[in-house]
C-alpha cells in the first residue's frame, strides 16, 4: 500500500492548527509562517522517495490526527515509573502541552518552556530555533515547525558543567491526538550536559508524535543525549534531531527505540569545525509488526574530525528494523577518523532488517570504516552455554540479552539503565 503523492493529509494536519495571539516576536511569527507555506508546497514521503523506500507510513494517513488542546490530568503517581531519582530537572508534556506542576528545575540553569522563555532569551532562540533541522525540504519538521509553541529550551552557560541529567518528559494520553514536542538545546562554550528525552504512553490506542530537536554545541562544550523512545504499541513517532559541533566539541548519543507501530529517526550532525567529536549508538528492539527506521548522517566539514557509530537492531515476530549510515566527508575534512557498524539479530525467519551503511568521502587523507551484519544467534555460543548446563531457551534468551545489553550500558544515568536493561531481558524472558 502506497501513499498518494498529495499534500491533502498535511492540509488536513495542518487545519487542527489553533489560532495563537502574535507573538510580540515578528521573526517567530515569520518562522512559524514559512512553516505553513512548506507544508503547503510539500508531500508525504512514500516508498517511491529513496529515503523512505524500505518504511512504508501510508498506516499513518488512514487516521485523522488532531492536536490536543489542552493537557489531560494525569495522576502524578503514574508518572513514578518513569521518574529519574538523579535528575537536576524535568519539563513534562502531556500530548505537547507544557505542564509546569508536573515539572521542576533544580539545575542552576535555564530548562523551561520555549513559549516562556522567548521574552527573556530572544536572540539566542532566534540564533538557533529552526536553523539546524531544516524544514524547507522535510515535510514533518516544516509540520512540527508550524505548530511551534510549547517546547523545552535549555540554555548552559559558559563553562558551567550541570552534573545532574536533564529529564524531557513527553507523554501520551488521548487516542487520535497529534503532538509536536519540539526541543531547543544551547551549550555555550566550555560547558557540559546530560539530556535525557523520554517518549512514553499511558494509553494503547493510536496517536502521532512528531518531534524535532535541535542542538547546538559550542567550542570545547560536551552534551551526552540519552533518547528512548517507548511509545504506546499502536503509535506512530516520527522524530528529526540535528546537532551542530563547534572547535574541540563533543557529542554523544543513546538512542533506545522499543516502542510504535511505525517509528522513524532522522539524526543528522554537522562537525562545523575542525578537532570536532561524536559518538552514535542505537539499539532498536522490536517484534509482534513493528517497523523502525533510523536514517543518521554525520557531516565532517572541517579537519581533524572524528566519528564512531555502532547500531543494533534485535528483530523478532514479523517486524521490520531499517538503519541507514551515511558519513560525509567533505573536500577539504582531512585527518577525519571515523568507523560505522551495523549489527543485526534476526529472531524469526519472519524477522527483517535493511541496513545501508555508507561512506562519501572527497578527501584524500582520511581513515574510514564501515561494515554491517545481519544473521541469526551464533550456534557455537549457544552450544558453548548449553554446555555449561543452561537450556537451549536460557542460552539464547541470555545471547540476546548481551547483545542488547552492550548498547544500553553506554547511558550515563544508572536508574534509566537499569530500568532498560530490564526491558531487554523481560523481552528475551517472553521468547519462545
């Protein structure tokens, strides 16, 4: 099933946008504006766009999806499960809208709502909001966009290290709601962060979630991003997240996706500046006919760069894992060093990944790798593990556990650890 190249389900998206009093801010309003004309002038990908041909998302055009409003009550019990005991401060949205009574901000720095904050931070949003994840060309980050009003802004101060990890909480509550969390994150010179954006449900039916975040990370500052994304079973999560990496900076992501019925993850990072560092890891963890898609892209623009990237995807039932890798080296970039892998665990003949690792380079002294594996448990580690008296079941049960288990373990927040890697080994507890 394919999706008819028109723009009538955006139109249709697009028509559940509430009218909003003027900003006192002409260029948000500017910004919001163009959003509106691209979603306009764009599509929905189908699987006759290259970048889309191996996730087919018409299941998403079959439903009518329409904003929430205002923010269902939700009991403040319900959110223990999902609480980080180390957090220094946590914004929580309910079907994106802001909830300051459930949120608070002992960090020492500015975590607040982007609504509340332009007044006070205008020209550093302004410098930043809308500028890294492009929308011209990107019909869900121009829709996202267009919807711009609550959203969590985190702005750290030069040299100011926070300790404590920032919590982003984004919940669902209402079937057939449409939310647009929207994420601004500044790490001025000299500083460091750990952010943690966490997608969860309260409820089973079906929703949308489209989110953009945008990170910008200044000479010789360090943000480590933790994302999960365990969305209720019959959502859809379309995600967009770019980063910017100044002189000397470093970024490191987690990316966990254990939930949706169709989930796709665009991150895409820019080294804008020479001795630049990053490290990408992903685990997808999927079954039943999930679909999850990560597209990334890591950019080196200027020399002396380097980037490290390793993706998991653990595929059983009849889901579907897609990954696509592409590192670009640009003329010029020499003295890049970067490594790709792609390591796939099919649990069911049923069970299916597409993995597209890539490499474009256009320089000439350079060290880069890529490789990609897709297969079945290793029969010797079972048989080894059999012969240490565990059952056939308990030997592939706990292979599997590790091999998710190796991704997870790189979070830096002991609790969302823990809590993950016990998801993992519920899953492989269930696996016949």
């Amino acid at each position: 099933m394919t999706v008819v190249a028109t723009n009538n389900y955006l139109a249709s998206l697009l028509a559940g946008r509430p009218q909003t009093a003027p900003s006192p801010l002409a260029w948000f309003d500017d910004l919001r504006a163009h959003a509106v004309d691209r979603v306009g002038a764009l599509t929905v990908p189908t699987t006759h766009d290259e970048e889309w041909r191996f996730t087919d998302i018409s299941p998403l055009t079959k439903i009518p999806f329409q904003p929430a409003y205002n923010a269902a009550q939700v009991d403040p019990e319900d959110l223990e499960r999902f609480a980080l005991p180390e957090a220094g401060a946590r914004l929580t949205f309910v079907d994106g809208v802001y909830v300051p009574q459930l949120s608070f901000n002992n960090a020492g720095i500015e975590v607040e709502n982007i609504a509340d904050g332009l007044n006070k931070h205008g020209a550093a949003i302004q410098a930043h909001l809308g500028q890294h994840a492009a929308f011209d060309a990107n019909a869900f980050a121009a829709l996202n966009t267009a919807f711009l009003n609550d959203g969590a802004l985190i702005l750290v101060p030069r040299n100011m290290t926070v300790a404590a990890p920032l919590h982003l909480l984004f919940i669902a509550t209402q079937k057939e709601a449409a939310s647009y969390p929207r994420c601004l994150v500044v790490a001025e010179s000299g500083s460091a962060i750990t952010l943690v954006e966490d997608f969860v449900a309260l409820q089973d039916g079906a929703y949308f979630t489209n989110a953009v975040t945008e990170i910008a990370i200044a000479d010789n500052a360090s943000v480590n991003h933790v994302r999960v994304q365990r969305e209720g079973a019959q959502a859809f999560h379309i995600a967009n997240c770019a980063v910017s990496l100044a002189h000397t900076s470093r970024y490191h992501s987690v990316s966990i996706a254990f939930g949706a019925r169709i989930s796709r993850y665009n991150l895409n990072v820019l080294q804008s500046a020479e001795g630049a560092e990053c490290a990408i890891d992903g685990l997808a963890l999927i079954n039943d006919s999930q679909l999850a898609d990560t597209h990334t892209c890591i950019d080196h623009a200027k020399p002396h760069g380097t980037s490290r990237q390793q993706h998991k995807c653990i595929v059983d039932g009849a889901a579907h894992a897609v990954f696509n890798g592409k590192i670009m080296v640009r003329q010029g970039a020499q003295q890049t060093n970067s490594s790709q892998s792609s390591r796939n665990l099919l649990l069911t003949a049923r069970a299916r990944v597409d993995t597209k690792p890539q490499l474009e380079i256009f320089a000439d002294d350079v060290k880069c790798a890529h490789g990609a594996t897709v297969g079945q448990l290793d029969a010797d580690e079972v048989f080894y593990l059999k012969s240490r008296g565990l059952s056939d079941a308990a030997a592939r049960n706990l292979l599997t556990y590790a091999f998710g288990a190796e991704i997870i373990d790189r979070i830096p927040v002991a609790s969302l650890k823990h809590h993950l890697e016990q998801t993992v080994l519920d899953h492989t507890n269930r696996l016949s």
